[in-house]
C-alpha cells in the first residue's frame, strides 16, 4: 500500500467516520496535526498531496469545501463536507 493511501485511510478512520458517526455535516484536518498523529517525518507534501486528491473525495464520498493556509505545510486546513 503507498504512503498516500495509508495518509487516505487514516483520513477516515481518525476523522472522517468518527464525525459521521457524531451527525456532523463537515469535518476540518489540519495537515500538521494528522502528520503528527502518524508519525510522519517531513511527509507533509505527502499528507496535503493525498487529502487535496479527487480520489480521497470520491473515495468516502465527501466533498472538499476549501484548502485554507500554505500548501504543503502544516497549517493547510482542508475541509470537507460529509
């Protein structure tokens, strides 16, 4: 499995699913904190690279609402609406 597939997954497991399972309508990820969460080192091109592709959204069917701050870095915020 490539690292921007494990990056989606984690997406979804650690942010997607637990705010559906919530009944929130759109969810935030902040590129520096999933980095830490899986403790990547200088792989923030690679998280910000796998959550701003087509493929996540249509992946688990969400859909990306913006990409706020520097891009990649660390304050990139994506939002999505679930």
């Amino acid at each position: 499995m490539s690292l921007a597939d494990q990056i989606r997954e984690f997406a979804f497991a650690e942010y997607i699913a637990p705010a559906r399972a919530r009944g929130e309508t759109k969810v935030s990820i902040r590129a520096g904190d999933m980095h830490s969460q899986m403790n990547l080192s200088c792989r923030l091109p690679a998280v910000c690279g796998a959550l701003g592709t087509n493929k996540f959204v249509s992946m688990y069917n969400i859909e990306r609402l913006s990409i706020e701050g520097p891009i990649p870095g660390a304050n990139a915020v994506f939002t999505f609406r679930l």
